[in-house]
C-alpha cells in the first residue's frame, strides 16, 4: 500500500525537503569522492544537462522539433572566450552577454519557426547546426581571429581556486569549477522549473498539445513560440558559457552535429518533458559512452553476446503481461546478461573477428545497442520509468481548491431545478 500525501501538506513539504536534502549532501560528497579527471568529466555534464534542459523547452514543452541546440552552445562558448581574450572581460561577466547572444540569434530562427512545421522545421535547424562550426573559420569580419579558426582557442583565464579557500588544491582545480558550475546548473533548472509551472509555461504547453484550442483560450501564439525559442537559444548559451568555464578552450571541433545527436539522445533517455529527466540524460551521456570506450574492450563475440541478451529481455518482456512486469523483466534480464557477459570477458579471454580499441566503431555500435535496448524498455525515459514505478510506494493526491459558498450554492440550486423541472 503506497503512502499517500495530500498535494501542498505539511507532510508533501518535508517529503520534497528530504527530498532535495538528499539531492544537495549527494551534490557535495562526489567532488571529493571522484579523481580530478572524473570531475572534470562532471564539470562537462552539468554543461551538457544546461543545453539539455534548453532543449526541452523546444522540444518537450513546445513541440517543435528545432535540432540546433548545439550551434547556441557554440555561440555562448566562442562569445566567452572573444570577450575573454580581447576585451579583457571576466568569466562572469560574460555569462549575460553569452546568453544575450544567444537569444538574439534564437528570435532569429524562432521567426521562421512560425511558418514551418514538423521535418521542415527539421531539416531547416539541422542545416544551420550542421554548417555552424564552419561559419567559425570564415575570413569575413575577423572572425578567425576571435574563435581561433580551425585550431581553436585557449583562455587564458583560469577559474583556480583562490587563496583563501585551502579546501581545494590548486593543481586540481577541477573541483571547485564544479561548484561553481553546480551553482550555475542549480540556478537555470530552478528558473526553467519555475517557468514552467508558471502561467506563460502552461500557455507554452497548450501550444504543444492543441494549437487551435490554445489560440481560442487566448493565447498569443507568434509570441509565446518565439519567446520560447529565443529562450531556449540563451539557455544554450549559458550552457556554452560553462562548457568554456570547465575546458578553458573552445573549438568547432567540439561543436559539430556529434554534439547535437547527444543532446537529443540524452533528452530522450533522460525524460522528454521533464525537467530532472535532462540532468539524468547528460550523466547517461557522458559516462555512459566513457564507459563503453574505457572497459569494453573486447571482441566482436562481446558484442553478439551483448545482442543476445537484449533479444532474450525483449523476448521475457513480450511475455508478461502488464507494463510494470514488462519493464521489470527486460531490464532485470539486461543487467543481469549484461552483468555476467561483462564478469565473463573480465576474466576469460576470448578472442573474436574484431578487436574493440575503445575508440572504433564497433564501440559506438555497442553504445547504440545499449540506448536502443534502454529506450524499448523505457520509452518515457528513466524520469518517466522511475515515476511509474515509484508511484507505487508514494502518491501525492491533488487536492482541489474549495469553491467559494456562492458557486456551490448555484451549483446545488442549479441541480435543484434541473430535477424538479424533470419531475
């Protein structure tokens, strides 16, 4: 029997207390726990969880599938170094100029965006994504020598920890880039959490769900779209803001549409919709495709061991025959194959027709079986999956607002008449 809470109780308050308690102690141990580069590594998926959750407010809550996020990470990047580097700027001052950028550039797009619609829209982004890191190298404008061109370019601004704070070793500063990097992740999730429960977030989510019955409620649709798009774009650029902060470099390399089919895949694993669900996708992310290419490095039997199991969880999941079975079945048989398969190849050396390096391609195969396999069992995400299942442990119940006496007395009256006209 789940325990119940009524929705605003003094109860739901301390559950959503602990809650969060919880989340910020978890936040503060890790740095010290992980190594520097395992940090560092952190660093770049808060980054990434930023970009994620601007994404989500295009895709998830508006409903327009606009595949550009990445080009306004480059944006938010590239503007942090050049003010850096040749203006003589602070990080932190360049983070609104970043992210103003960023939205000028997204009100631009978000234009067009009122005319287009669905694979049009699409394909339209994508170009602009695609072709983004080339407009870097152009030798118009000095631009090469603001983003450095095709070799990229270094800060030399250093977020180092100062003097006064001996907790932080200076040959590592890895770990207090990710307090601050913590503080400006924390911040955006809270305002982006905000907005959506807010009025014009509700107004953002009728226009995903029925555009003409938003329009007939009075919403203003040209507005609300592109706003939304232009504050998608700046959250992307907060995003490359701290992509700089952590690397201290920045390169197109690093912002090609590589970088865009992560975010997508990270929405998608993570939660469409959901707000936790992009800090969850980006962790996925980041170490998921670390581990593939840092501990599977076996051969091609690894990999046709590795389908196997997926086929045998999808084949036990087709047998039961309520959801929550079927999630538990194909992803207890997935952890425990994929358990064994990997205990197996630790300990016994099986040659096969292909090496695995960690870096060629049958790496990026087995990361893809992985996610295919992930998303089939939970295709509302692990946010989506984790709510389904742990509603059965706690349940908030809405509680509706009481009507005032007047309506309710017209209601009754309402209902008094209707019965005694049909008597």
């Amino acid at each position: 029997m789940p325990y119940k809470f009524n929705s605003g109780s003094a109860e739901h308050r301390m559950y959503r207390l602990v809650g969060y308690g919880l989340l910020i102690v978890l936040m503060l141990i890790i740095p010290f726990v992980l190594p520097e580069f395992q940090v560092t590594r952190l660093n770049r998926a808060m980054a990434m969880a930023v970009a994620i959750l601007g994404f989500n407010l295009v895709i998830g809550y508006s409903g327009l599938f606009a595949l550009c996020q990445s080009a306004f990470i480059a944006l938010g990047a590239f503007t942090s170094a050049s003010l850096i580097m040749d203006h003589g700027w602070d990080y932190w001052m360049t983070i609104p100029a970043g992210m103003f950028v960023s939205f000028l550039i997204g009100l631009a797009l978000g234009v067009p965006a009122l005319k287009i619609k669905g694979l049009y829209l699409a394909m339209s982004t994508v170009a602009f994504a695609a072709a983004f890191p080339s407009f870097t190298k152009l030798e118009f404008f000095g631009i090469p020598e603001r983003t450095g061109g095709a070799n990229g370019r270094e800060i030399t601004e250093k977020l180092n920890p100062p003097d006064w704070m001996p907790i932080f070793d200076v040959t590592e500063p890895g770990r207090y880039r990710y307090f601050l990097l913590a503080g400006l992740a924390l911040f955006a999730f809270w305002v982006v959490g905000n907005l959506i429960k807010s009025r014009p977030g509700r107004a953002i989510i009728s226009i995903r769900d029925n555009e003409i019955g938003a329009a007939v409620s009075g919403v203003e649709l040209r507005r609300f779209k592109v706003l939304n798009f232009g504050l998608s774009a700046a959250i992307g650029g907060l995003a490359g803001v701290m992509w700089a902060m952590n690397s201290g470099f920045v390169a197109e390399q690093d912002f090609t549409f590589v970088l865009m089919v992560d975010l997508l895949v990270g929405l998608v694993v993570g939660g469409v919709a959901t707000v936790s669900g992009a800090a969850i996708g980006a962790l996925v992310v980041v170490f998921g495709r670390w581990l593939v290419q840092t501990y599977f490095n076996y051969s091609l039997s690894a990999v046709v061991v590795m389908i196997a199991v997926v086929a045998l969880a999808l084949y036990l999941a087709r047998q039961q025959v309520t959801a929550q079975k079927k999630f538990i079945a194909g992803a207890g048989t997935l952890i425990v194959g994929w358990g064994i398969a990997l205990a197996l190849f630790a300990a016994v050396d099986m040659p096969g027709l292909y090496q695995l390096n960690g870096d060629g391609p049958l790496s990026q195969a087995v990361f893809g079986i992985v996610l295919i396999g992930f998303v089939f069992f939970a295709p509302q995400g692990i946010v989506g999956s984790w709510r389904k299942l742990w509603i059965h442990v706690v349940q908030i119940v809405p509680v509706p607002p009481a009507l005032p006496d007047g309506a309710e007395i017209l209601a009754t009256a309402g209902v008094a008449t209707n019965d005694s006209t049909q008597g």
